[in-house]
C-alpha cells in the first residue's frame, strides 16, 4: 500500500463514528469522531453502543474479519475490535458502518495500553484470532497470551470471563499451555490442536479468515484453546 493512501485512510478513519485511536503513548488519550478527545472508559455500552448488551474485544484484529463475522452472528452482544494498525482498521470499520452494523467498534491503540480504556470487570469476553506467534524465543514476552499481557487482561475482563485463542502456530499454541498451567489464576477449559477433525464445540469457530482459509490450503491444523484468567 502507497504512503498516500495510507494518509488517506487516516483522514478518512476520523470522520468514522465507530473508530477510536490512541496516538500518544503516554498520557493514553482517545480520539473519536472529527479528531475530538473522548473519555468512553467504563462508557462504552452507555456511549457508544447505547445497550447493556456484553463486551466482547478481538484482539490484533487486523482488518476485523472475524470481529465483523461474530456481530452478524450475535447481535445482542458488542464486540469491540484491537489492533495498532490503521489501514487495517478502516477496512473493518468502513465495512461495518456500509453494513449498518450497531453492534461494532474498533480501537486503535497498543495491546499493552488496554486497561487505560477500559474499566475493572468491563469485557466479558476476549478472542485472539491467528496473531502474530512472534517464534523467536527472544520474542516470546510479545506474543499475546505471554505472561504480562494477561495481567493487562486481568484488569478488565469480568470474573470468570472467557479469552478463546486461534491459531494455525504450534509453538504459540504449546507456549500458551504451558503458560496457563503455571499461572495458578488461570483455568484451562477446553483445548484441542485439530479443531476440524470434530464436531466444534462452538460455532463462532466455524469462521474463516481470509487467511485462516490460505492456512488450511495450505495443510495446517487449526488450534483452540479456551481459558479463564481470574
């Protein structure tokens, strides 16, 4: 993608009703429609989505295929989309407001920064759909099920809430596992490493990226786990 049409997207993204950013790390400030400040922590069923339905975040959600896809399929439930990239962002929300989806919001923001946007026991529910595994062990501290990002997740998530995690990686899926069985907070409650050679547990897993789909071309398994973390 041009330099130009990104710029593009940036401006566009401003005039769209259902996109929050985030652009200064420190103080972590939201900016809404037309570029304006906004104060939505604890807020957001009260002002943006104007329900008390349940909140539920996709996080690195990319160009939120799978948050759009779950909205269609649950329309008493919010679902609020996560990632830091913009352009990607505008694909997802553009389609949402053509689509006259209510039930949908994204944030631009840090993964890391999510508790300054979200009040104690806010979200009900989390999913991590095919992030990026980060292999390098080096690495290992950003990939999203890693240690300190469930400790940001703790400050938001209600008591008992759900955290679903798909992906086609094996190494992310066996780090996940091994961290939850040393985290005496979290409770792993189902996990399979070939979700479609069965019958799914759920049928908010029957949804198909566009590269969840380029991944079973390709010969990969599919693995899920869902836990809780307090």
């Amino acid at each position: 993608m041009s330099k130009r049409n990104k710029l593009q997207k940036f401006a566009e993204i401003l005039t769209f009703p259902n996109v929050y950013e985030n652009f200064d790390n420190f103080p972590p400030q939201l900016i809404g429609l037309n570029g304006k400040p906004v104060d939505i922590k604890g807020k957001w069923k009260e002002k943006h989505f104007k329900n008390d339905f349940p909140i539920t975040l996709e996080l690195a959600c990319g160009r939120g295929e799978y948050t759009l896809a779950l909205a269609r399929k649950n329309l008493k439930r919010n679902f609020i989309g996560v990632d830091i990239k913009g352009a990607r962002i505008w694909k997802g929300a553009r389609t949402a407001i053509q689509e006259e989806l209510q039930n949908v919001a994204f944030l631009r923001t840090r993964i890391e920064l999510i508790a300054y946007f979200f009040e104690k026991g806010e979200v009900d529910e989390i999913w991590i759909t095919f992030p990026d595994p980060f292999l390098r062990k080096s690495k290992r501290n950003r990939r999203l099920t890693a240690p300190n990002f469930l400790m940001h997740y703790r400050k938001i998530l209600k008591p008992g809430g759900l955290v679903h995690l798909k992906t086609d990686e094996p190494i992310l899926a066996e780090f996940t596992l091994e961290v939850l069985a040393e985290d005496p907070q979290s409770k792993i409650l189902y996990s399979d490493m070939d979700i479609y050679a069965k019958p799914l547990p759920s049928e908010d897993l029957a949804i198909r990226t566009y590269y969840e789909q380029m991944h079973l071309e390709k010969g990969k398994t599919i693995k899920y786990i869902q836990f809780t973390i307090n």
